[in-house]
C-alpha cells in the first residue's frame, strides 16, 4: 500500500524523468567470487570505506550481469524517484558489489561523474541508511558511502541492469 501511494504521489516527477532519461552501456567483467573487500582491493582505490563489507552489505541473489548501464536523468534527482523510475523503464538498480565491479572494470569513468548503486544499502547504529558511491573528479578515486534517502545533483549516474539478465 505504502509504495502505491508514494508512487501516486510521485508520479508526474518519475513520468517526467523516464522521458528525460539517458543511457550509457558499458561491459563487466563477470565475478561471482570476489568478497567486497577484495572488490575494494582490486579497485585500486586511493580511499575507500572500510565499512563497504560482506557483513554489512550481504550477497544478493541477483544475475551476475555483464552488461551495465549508467542511467542519467539529466536532473537532481531523489532516490525514491529515481529508483521508481528505472524501475518502470524495466531495470534495476545496481547493489554494491556490482558497483564495486564497475569502478574496478572502469576507473576513469568515476573521473568524469559520479556512479550510485542504489540496489542495497546498510543501515548504521544511528539508523542512517548508506549506498556505495563511486568518485574522484579531482584527486583519488574512492568508493564511499552515501546517504541513502537524499537528493542526488545532476552530475551523479546510477548504475542499472536490464531485469531480465540472466545468470552469466
């Protein structure tokens, strides 16, 4: 009931971003194994978050998906709205270790703008609800957490998967 109603409420915002939205693919390396620490690692980050953990961000049973898209909406965005309308538009948000994947397959990419997984997130002792972020425009790159519920500025893309990937 509560997400009919928010997306009741929010509807004339998603309808406007899926018009407005553009995509980037992008190819993964496939990495079933890999613990998030290890993703940490071998994404040669010059700062990374040392609670970005299997403990605190456990597997998914998701696809092991290769091919990734950064969504763009072109706008600021809030999480719920841009999670609703990937959604709708048949895709679904990346959780951290793919996030982790993807700034470890492209590091350059998180030169140029800013990569959200909103596809889980681990909730602290103070009850904040925290999402992998990737960047580094100027300086390192790092692989950072973010608050979850928040108004994302333009310059940040979130990372996608087409729903229907199957297993790779």
């Amino acid at each position: 009931f509560a997400r009919e109603t928010l997306l009741q409420k929010r509807r004339p915002i998603v309808d406007a971003l899926k018009k407005s939205v553009c995509f980037q693919e992008f190819n993964l390396v496939p990495d079933d194994a890999s613990s998030l620490v290890e993703l940490r690692e071998a994404g040669v980050y010059g700062w990374s978050n040392s609670d970005i953990t299997d403990v605190h961000f456990p597997r998914q049973d998701v696809p092991n998906s290769t091919q990734a898209l950064l969504v763009d909406f072109g706008t600021n965005v809030e999480s719920w709205d841009a999670h609703l309308a990937m959604e709708e538009l048949g895709y679904r948000p990346g959780n951290s270790r793919e996030t982790l994947r993807f700034g470890k397959d492209h590091p350059n990419t998180q030169r140029e703008v800013w990569v959200v997984g909103l596809g889980d997130g681990w909730q602290d002792s103070r009850g904040h609800r925290h999402v992998v972020c990737l960047g580094g425009d100027v300086g390192p790159r790092s692989a950072s957490l973010s608050g979850r519920q928040r108004r994302w500025h333009r310059s940040y893309r979130f990372l996608v998967f087409r729903k229907e990937s199957s297993l790779n």
